[in-house]
C-alpha cells in the first residue's frame, strides 16, 4: 500500500521484436501488402522480391541488393535505405520520407510518384533522379520533383 491505496501494476504494451532478415537469401520472395515495421534486411538478397504496398517504416536495407524488386507504393518513412542497388527496381508511389539513401544506386529505376522528403542522399544522386523525376505521390500528395529539390 501506498498513502493507504493499494498500488496496482500496470502492464506495460506488448511490442513484438522486430524481424530480421539480415544476410538472407530472399530472392523472389513477396512480402506485398505486409507490415514490416523497423524489420532489419541488411546484406540481403533482395533480387526480385516484391514488397508493393508493404509497411516497411524504420526498416533496415543497408547493404542490399534490391535488383528488380517491386517496392511500387510502399512506405519505407525513416527507414535506412544506403548502400542499396535499387536497380530495375520499381519505387513508383513509395513513400522514401525522412530516410537514409547515401550511396544507393538507382539505374532504370521507376521512382514516378515517389516521395523523397526530407530524405538524406547523395547531391549527386538527387541530380540524377531529377533528370527522371516525374509524378506525384497518391497518398502524400507530394510531387516528386518537389520532394527532390529539383530546379
């Protein structure tokens, strides 16, 4: 007891831990519509995967290659994206927010309608997108080009 009320224990909410799909073989593999929330794929095969519509918010790619991966309309917002081949990939509609791309590779990618706000990429790299950049995000409303910084 304490000041003569009986003290009661608060449970405290159950956060699942989060995935980790770190150095594994994924090729292929379809994880659309999922939510994956702060799940860890560094140094992953991401070849061919499809992750379209996925919820992947805090979630760790460093270190992957993503060569033709479907990631059209999946939200990747302050997840860590650098070092990562998205090439052939399709980032059409993804949400890049407030994420960590240094050093990520884009060649024959799809990024129309992709939201790069306030994400962290190379100057040279958003000087490329920009040659590309076309749409506006469905569900931020944002375009493209504008979420770049391109003239």
């Amino acid at each position: 007891m304490v000041n003569g009320q009986t003290q009661r224990a608060i449970a405290a909410p159950y956060f699942p831990p989060p995935l980790s799909f770190s150095n594994a073989e994924l090729k292929g593999r379809d994880f659309s519509g999922q939510e994956l929330r702060a799940a860890e794929f560094s140094n992953a095969n991401l070849e061919l995967t499809d992750f379209s519509e996925a919820d992947v918010r805090g979630a760790i790619f460093s270190g992957s290659v993503a060569t033709g991966a479907n990631f059209h309309g999946a939200d990747f917002t302050t997840g860590m994206l650098d070092s990562v081949s998205f090439t052939r990939s399709d980032l059409s509609d993804a949400i890049l927010v407030d994420t960590i791309l240094l050093r990520a590779t884009f060649e024959d990618t799809d990024i129309t309608g992709a939201d790069f706000s306030g994400a962290i990429l190379d100057g040279a790299l958003a000087r490329k997108l920009c040659k590309t950049a076309t749409g506006v995000n469905p569900k931020t409303g944002v375009a493209t080009r504008a979420s770049l910084g391109c003239r």
